[in-house]
C-alpha cells in the first residue's frame, strides 16, 4: 500500500476499506481515492478523492438542520437521497462514460424526478410579484440624451423620475457602441469602434430616479418584459475573455432569432434556446467620478446573470439620492461564465422594469429572486474572493428571514446551494448561489424575504 495511503486511512471503517477494490475512475481515467476525514475537498495536493456519503452527512450538520423548522424535513431528505442515488449512478457509469457527464437532479431542486434543461434560465413559472401597478412612463433611447456609451456618470440630472410602484418601459433600446454595431457588419468594422469608446462599449439608457430613494434604502427591480429584436451577434478578440492568449484574431459571428419559437441557429444541428435579459441593471455605483460600466460590483451593473428573465426580481441597495438607475446591454442567450466575453448580443423593441423601493433593508449587495431561487451575488476581481461574497449573502439571507443559526445556514449552502460562475470577463468576476424555494415548507418560504432589515455588512 502507498504509506500516504496507510496514513490516510488508518482510522478508516473497515466497511470503507472494503471499498478500495474497486475505485472509480475520474474522467482522466486516473483512480479516484475514498477519502473518509474531515478535511472534505480540502486536502492539498494533486490526488483526486471521493467524499463517502457518510462523512458529508456528519459534517454538513444534518441533524441539527432537521431537528429545527428551518427546513421542510421531508424535502431536505429527498434532497439528500437524491444525492446518494446521483453519486451510485456515478460511479456504476464511471467507466463506461469517462468523458461524459451525468445530468445531477440535485441542480433543479429536492425533487430527484425533475428535470432540469441545463441550458435555459430558471425563471419559470408565474412572476415572483403582483400585477403591474402605477403608473407606466415610456423611456426612449436617444444618444447624448438618454443614452451614454461606457460610463455611469452621477453628474448627470435624472432624465425620468418616478414614484415607487412604476413602470418604465424602454422602447427600441440600442445596440453596442449607441447603436453603431449593425447587422452583418466585417470584422474589421466592429473591431475599429472598440477606439471610439475605450471604456465600454454599453449603450447605457439612464439615470432613472425613484423619488425618496436614500442610502441605505433597496430597489426592487421587477422584469416584467424583455421583447429582442430580430439578430445579435457573438465576437471575442485576442485579449480579451477567459482565454485571452489562446486566439491570435478576432471572431464574429451573426444570429437570426425564430422570435416564434425562441431559438436561434448556432451552426447546422446546433440550435440556442433564447432566455433575453439585460446584462446591465443597477444603480450608479458610489462615488463621485464617472464609473465605466464595464465592472459590475455592489451596486449591481454588468452582472451579467442569465437567470434576470422576464418574472424575476432584481434587489439592489442605494448609494445616491434617487438610485440613479441604468440599464443596457441585452442579451438574447449566454452561457454562465460568458468567456469569451460576449453573450448573443442584441437589443431589445421593449424592456419593462417596475422598480418599487424598500426602505433601510441593509442590504450589502445585489440579490435575485425567481419562480424557483433565491439568488445572491458576489463580484471581486478574485472569483474565490467572489465565492465567499456570495456564500455570506446566502447565509445573512437565511439568518434574517428565519433567525437561522448562521452554522446551521453555512452547512444548508454546503447541501442545498448551487454555487456558479456568472461572468468572468468583466474585470471584477461574479459567482451566484442558488437556494431552491421548494427546500421550504409554504409557511417558511412567505417569511423569507430579500428585503427583511439585516445589518449592512461587507
């Protein structure tokens, strides 16, 4: 035996050494190693292991989480098995499909039955707000006007005030670079505007006011619609996206939406179901200087986050008087992580936002709600440092709304939280955690609330 081996495994369970017969493989083919102490996924160095069902149900403090109600028991431990049907199913097709993947039920919910389409956002259902109230301001996009290429300014006076409860709607939003990225335009074309506008290239339509938004305060941002146009277009360049030494020239490809059917053609037998939203939506950012609109942060931004279809909620905290709020960059379809820098980008016949403010919530950083999640938010130029903004949202949600014991709230994110990379081309890289609604008992679900006073914190 490898004496790490020996090490390792001393005080192993004799029915777990029983295991070492026949390990699994990983993907590489390369033996996948029981690992059976409390050290997890973190134990240094290159070997890959296998955390024993056991050791996860120890450490993830099950016991305390059903013992309290906190959580809909019965869920949690369809959860849970669903987990151990998941990993047998793994490891029994381990060899066979080396190089594949199997599609986990732990990613859609508790219920191990359910699909989930692994590419479409999960914004189905019925909104996660009441019907449409107040009044309805039309907001058009006119460059130099409404719409400023690249930065949010807080010099620049509201173009649009609007009380609590109303609905903007923004009509024949533009494209890239106000407008100027067109339809079947050469590569050359597009790559020459990038001077023109060095700090982004987001047609950003704003600010908008919300009358009696202070600091401290929350604005809700209901989508009620995202209609596209007709194309939109994907392009990366050397320098640029996850991969910025790996392509020696720029690319540009053109999309053609079915608006019928929602979908586009990638390339023959290759077709993208569309899911619009607007990349950009949020608040001017703190501070007194211009911002470029390319980094998202607090104040929410370029997030870039898949899931802000239309029936979802946006919750961002306020850092100026009014919010100032901006929005842009439409999106018809990404992928999380947008690595090459782009989605199917596009522009939208009509966006409508209601924005409805909440006031001194404490709320640190932007969060989402949909039909199916709740969603938090983390964005630093350091994904892991992303990672943990992320993980604390989740954690102070689940302490405001229920009184959680915040160990009791870490170990739930450690079972039940799907962590994911929403962008990481945009300076500062976002990741976003998603708790599944249908975890909770109806009465427990009506408590948690994204606007429920928390102490602002980092």
């Amino acid at each position: 035996m490898d004496p790490r081996d020996e090490a390792m495994h001393r005080d192993v369970p004799a029915g777990h050494q029983q295991r070492r017969a026949g390990r699994p493989l990983d993907r590489r083919g390369e033996a996948m190693h029981p690992h059976d102490g409390s050290e997890g996924c973190s134990t240094p160095g290159r070997r890959r292991y296998r955390l024993a069902d056991e050791v996860v149900e120890a450490f993830a403090r099950l016991d305390r989480l059903t013992a309290g109600d906190a959580v809909d028991t019965e869920r949690l431990d369809g959860f849970v098995e669903a987990r151990r049907r998941t990993r047998r199913k793994v490891r029994e097709l381990g060899s066979a499909l080396r190089h594949g993947t199997v599609a986990s039920p732990l990613l859609g919910g508790a219920d191990a039955s359910r699909a989930w389409p692994l590419y479409r956002p999960m914004a189905g259902g019925a909104p996660v707000f009441p019907e449409e109230q107040g009044a309805v301001h039309t907001l058009p996009s006119i460059e130099g006007e409404t719409v400023h290429v690249g930065w949010f300014d807080p010099a620049l006076a509201p173009v649009l005030t609007v009380e609590s409860g109303d609905t903007v709607s923004y009509v024949d939003t533009m494209t890239h670079c106000a407008g100027r990225v067109c339809l079947n335009m050469t590569v050359a074309e597009r790559e020459a505007l990038r001077a023109d506008y060095p700090a982004a290239p987001h047609s950003n339509i704003g600010p908008v006011a919300v009358r009696g938004a202070e600091p401290g305060d929350v604005i809700e941002c209901r989508i009620l619609k995202a209609d596209p146009i007709d194309w939109g277009f994907n392009n990366s360049g050397p320098g640029r996206g996850t991969l910025p030494d790996d392509f020696d020239r720029p690319h540009l490809r053109f999309f053609h939406f079915d608006r019928e059917r929602m979908t586009t053609e990638f390339l023959p037998g290759i077709e993208i179901p569309l899911g619009p939203f607007q990349g950009i939506l949020g608040v001017q950012p703190p501070g007194d200087r211009p911002a470029p609109s390319g980094p998202p942060g607090r104040y929410g931004g370029n997030m870039d986050l898949r899931e802000l279809v239309a029936g979802t909620a946006l919750f961002v905290p306020v850092f100026h008087p009014g919010g100032k709020l901006w929005t842009s960059d439409s999106h018809a379809a990404q992928g999380d992580g947008e690595v090459n820098l782009t989605a199917i980008e596009t522009a939208m016949r009509e966006v409508r936002i209601q924005y409805v403010l909440h006031k001194q919530v404490g709320l640190a950083w932007p969060m989402v709600e949909t039909p199916t999640h709740w969603i938090s938010l983390g964005m630093d130029p350091d994904l892991d440092a992303a990672h943990t903004i992320a993980l604390r949202q989740m954690i102070r949600f689940l302490e405001a709304g229920l009184a959680m014991d915040p160990l009791d709230a870490y170990s739930l994110c450690s079972i039940a939280v799907t962590f994911r990379i929403t962008q990481s081309v945009d300076g500062n890289k976002g990741v976003h955690g998603m708790l599944p609604k249908d975890l909770f008992r109806a009465d427990l679900r009506e408590r948690l609330s994204l606007v429920a006073p928390r102490q602002p914190r980092a």
